[in-house]
C-alpha cells in the first residue's frame, strides 16, 4: 500500500524518470505559479480519474476500457477547468490551453492502463496521489529553476499587501532570458533528467546526460 | 599521434583523428588554428582599445577554467590539446568588445560545459561549442549584444559609427529602398582616409583598365575599418590566416567554397528583392565582408568535428549552411543569421555523413534490387 503512494515521487515519476507528461513541464513552468496552479489540476484530476478507473474496470468491457478512461477524464478535467475559471480566472487565463489538455496528458492514460484499472479503488488513489503529488513537485522545480535563472523572480500567489513576485536582488537585473525560451525548458529538463538518474545509480555510459529523452 | 581518450574493450588505445602517421594531432591542429586567429583578434585589440583584450581573455580563462574541471570529473587531461583556448578565443572573438565581462565568462561556460562535455568532450558534441556559446547569450542578453565601439582609426569622425555596417542596414527597416552601401552613406557612415586612397589606387591601376569601378566602402570593410566584434571585423586577416590552414591542410576548401557560393548565389539572384531592386542586383561584397562571415565560413563551419567527414557531405553542408545565412539575414529578425545557420546544419551532419558514406575501394558501386 505505501509502494502504491510513493511509487510516482522519485522512483517512477512521471516526468524525469517515465518521460511522460512532458508537454505542459516544458510549456508552462516558466514561472511557478503556473506549475503549481497546472500540477494541483493534474493531480486532482488524476487521483479521480484513477478511482474512477477503479471503479468502472468490472462494469466497462475489456475493449471499452480506453473510451471509457478518456470519457472519465474528460469529465473530470472539465469540472477542474470550469472550477479553475470561476475561482482563479487569473492563473486560469494564464495556463489557458494546457488545463483542458490534461485529457490527453500522457501520465492519466499511462496510470489508468497500467496500474489503476488492474487494482482495488484505494489502491488507485494512492497511486494518483503519489504521481500526482511527483508531478507537481516536478514541475515547481522545473519552473523555479527557470524562473530564478531566466527571470530572476519566484512568481506565487498574490496575497493581500504581497503581489505574488518574489524578486532576486541581482539576479533580476540582467537574467538569462534563454531560461524561460523553449531551450531552457528542454535544458533544464534535460539535466534534472540526468541528475535524477545518477541519483537513481543507473549511471551506463551514454544513458545520462542526454537530452534526447523529450 | 592523437591523445588516448578511451580505452576499448579489448584493451586497445582509442585515439581522436587525424590516425595516419605524421606529426599532425588534435593538439598541433588546434594550437596552429589558434595561431592563425591571433592576427585577426589582435587587430580587434588594437582597434577597439584594451577593452577587447579584457573580453578575449575573460573567455579563454573561463573555457580553460572549464575543460579543466570538466576534465577532472572525468578523470581526463584534456587541458594541453588547445581546443578549450581555441574554443574560447572564437567566443571572444566573436562578441563586441563592449559587452560586460560575465557575458564572454557565461558564453564559454556554456560552450564548454554543456554542449562540449555533456555530450562526452572534444568530439563528441554535435554541435560547434564556440558558436553555441555565442547564440546562447544572445538570446540572452540582446541589449548588451548590440552595443559596439567605435574603432580607433575613426575617432574623431562625427557619425553614428559605433553601429556596424550590417546593423545600419538591417535597423533602415523593411522599406528600405537603395544599396546596402548607399544606405550606409546615407545614415552618415563615415569612410576613413585610408579607403579614400585605396579605392581610387585600385581604381586607377587595377580594376580601372579591367572596366571596374569600385565605389567608396568596401576597403573599410575589408580590412576591417568599421564597428563590430572583436574578431571579425577584418576580413583581411582572416584570410591571411587561412592561408596558413590551407597550407597545412588543416582545412580543405570543400566548405568555405560551397557556403561562400551557396551564400553568394542566393544574395546577388534574391539580395535585392527586400530593396526593391529587382532580381540579380544583391550587394554580395557587401554581405561576405560583414557580419562575420568570413571567421565563421572558415572558422567556425570547418570544425572537424560538427561538419561532415567526406567532400561531397562538406559540399552539401557548406551550400546548405551558405543558402540557410541568406534566408535567416534577409528574411529572419534576429542578427545572428549566420552562427544558427552553422548551428542548424551541424545537427543535420549525421544525416548527411550517413548518405556520402565513402566507396569501399575495390568495389563498384552496386545498385540493390530491393
């Protein structure tokens, strides 16, 4: 059961070890308060989705299974997307695109088919908590690498007095735009890839370092 | 011989070509390229002041820096085959002298760090290190990358001249209606003396009797006269240099000639659609002399190990670098056009290395019935 919750944290995660889900972890962490708002939307979305699977894998047909995992997600995304509008219109218009394309995010599919729908409900759910929560934690620190090199900013949420922008003294003055352009994300991913995998001890020559995994 | 990099399985020493036998080796090639840069880059100091040096040493001392810690953590001693000091000198060759000091220290780091050692070390990145470096704190820093100095022989001159020739001509904006050379003219770019005289020496005795008339400008360009990065403002040395790399063999002319041909054909047939001048009236001496064009074509586009390893790939990778400088120069928004022409045809080397694999002597080419 544990296993289950912390399969997707560091062992399996989601997007420096399975490479999946790379799309919204290179377009929308360059600033991190699109990380957080897009990896709590997954998150949530993953975790019903896959009690949802859970649930539907005796009633639905075997050959039925996908139409009825996208169908599922589908509704789940919708009710987030709608929420995310009404509640935070501002990170809503800010994530735009990439909230309703979690349907086809690589990470629901991929838990759905090889985990969730083979198990228990509560099985499921740690499951999509575990990657949900290695999602989200990824992709802050994909954007606060970012953020800090390409903007020297930490941008979160605005609270009262406080507007939400942490600036970096010296780092704001003159940061290295590249950083927050595609090829910083396609960097950034890159080393965290190869720094995940040497602490993974599965240093072979030529397996790290690389950026061809996105 | 080469310096062993890696030791195959069975035992037996790897080593970077060149492996026929003479005293040619990775550090002699890289240490005789080295050589032949340092006229261009000292004129650079001479012209734009002390300045220059503090840019060009910045980036060989943070390349050496660099290869000598990434070669620690890989157990290598890399450090005495020159290419970390060749590399850094190119990045600070290609910057202007006015841009502050940590820009040349973050383009060599880069260079060195992560397209040079990620990827293995000298040989094994695909992309060339120095140029890399370069693109990369341009789009990083673009402000500083557009100011420039005045060079020493046109103190005094008033006019805008710490703008370069291709910059004068790219900022006139798209309806822009005459000659690179008169627009230059026009925006109050100054010519020294020294062109003055030599224009109408050639004139007279040179191209005078062959039917020629050279307007005023271009020998500023030539020899180097004008505003812009520390070493590629003088053509002249530059290829004063090469002669010394053709003579050695160090590079052949497979490259340079199809990138200056690719690049020349499409700028004379298509150069003055932009200005209005109709097809076949493009200013090629003024596109070749500026812009860097000759440190990159012979430079830059000839490292031996991001460019193609047989005549007829280095032919197509030239050409295709040379036609990719013109479309990015006249058509793209960024002024970097010839550094990402290189950058764009060094990952499509494999490519082509693949389809000019050499003929196996003794064997005539057979067509497969598949």
């Amino acid at each position: 059961m544990l296993r289950d919750l912390t399969r997707g944290l560091v062992r399996e995660n989601a997007v420096f070890v399975t490479l999946i889900g790379l799309c919204p972890a290179l377009a929308v962490t360059t600033h991190v308060v699109n990380a957080l708002g897009l990896g709590t939307a997954l998150l949530v979305v993953l975790v019903a989705s896959n009690v949802s699977v859970s649930l539907l894998r005796t009633i639905v047909a075997p050959r039925l299974h996908y139409p009825a995992f996208l169908g599922g997600a589908a509704l789940f995304v919708t009710v987030v997307d709608l929420a995310m509008q009404a509640y935070v219109p501002e990170l809503s218009a800010r994530l735009g695109i990439f909230v309703p394309l979690i349907v086809v995010n690589c990470a629901i599919l991929a838990r759905a088919d090889v985990f969730a729908r083979q198990v228990v409900p509560v099985r499921a759910m740690l499951d999509g908590l575990g990657f949900g929560v290695g999602f989200l934690l990824s992709l802050t620190l994909i954007a606060l690498v970012r953020e800090i090199l390409g903007s020297g900013t930490i941008t979160l949420f605005a609270m009262g007095d406080f507007d939400g922008v942490l600036v970096i003294p010296r780092m704001s003055e003159h940061p290295v735009q590249v950083m927050v352009l595609a090829p910083g994300a396609l960097l950034t991913v890159g080393y965290l890839c190869a720094l995940f995998s040497r602490s993974r001890g599965r240093t072979k020559a030529g397996a790290s370092g690389r950026e061809e995994g996105t | 011989m080469g310096v062993p990099v890696s030791d195959t399985p069975l035992g037996m020493m790897a080593c970077d070509p060149p492996q026929y036998h003479d005293r040619s080796s990775t550090a002699r090639i890289m240490w005789a390229v080295t050589l032949c840069l340092v006229p261009a880059a000292g004129w650079g100091v001479y012209l734009y002041g002390s300045r220059a040096l503090l840019v060009l040493a910045a980036a060989v001392g943070s390349a050496v820096v660099c290869e000598a810690a990434a070669a620690r953590l890989a157990s290598r001693a890399t450090l005495r085959d020159g290419s970390a000091v060749l590399c850094g000198l190119l990045v600070g060759m290609s910057l202007s002298p006015a841009v502050p000091l940590f820009i040349p220290v973050v383009a060599s780091a880069f260079a060195i760090l992560v397209v040079k050692w990620s990827f293995g070390g000298l040989g094994g990145n695909w992309m060339n290190p120095a140029l890399a470096g370069r693109v990369f704190v341009a789009f990083s820093w673009p402000g500083f990358m557009a100011t420039w100095v005045t060079p020493r022989t046109l103190a005094g001159v008033d006019g805008l001249a710490a703008a370069t020739p291709l910059g004068v001509v790219q900022s006139a904006g798209p309806d822009r209606l005459a000659a690179p050379l008169t627009l230059l003219r026009e925006a109050g770019y100054p010519v020294s003396a020294i062109d003055g005289s030599v224009t109408s020496w050639l004139n007279v005795h040179v191209l005078g009797p062959i039917g020629v008339n050279l307007p005023s400008g271009y020998v500023d360009l030539f020899v180097g006269n004008v505003a812009g990065s520390i070493g590629e403002a003088s053509a002249l040395l530059l290829l004063l240099g090469t002669i010394v790399l053709f003579a050695r063999r160090i590079i052949t002319w497979h490259i340079p000639a199809a990138f200056f041909i690719g690049f020349a054909v499409c700028t004379s047939a298509f150069g003055g659609l932009e200005t209005e001048q109709g097809l076949f009236a493009g200013d090629v001496l003024f596109s070749v002399l500026t812009g860097g064009f000759v440190l990159a074509t012979f430079y830059m586009a000839t490292d031996p190990v991001t460019s193609p390893l047989t005549g007829a790939g280095m032919l197509i990778y030239g050409a295709g670098a040379g036609i990719l400088t013109f479309v990015l120069r006249a058509y793209g928004q960024f002024p970097e056009s010839v550094a990402l022409a290189i950058i764009l045809m060094n990952t499509v080397v494999p490519v082509i290395d693949r389809f000019c694999t050499p003929r196996r002597s003794g064997r005539r080419k057979t067509r497969h019935a598949s």
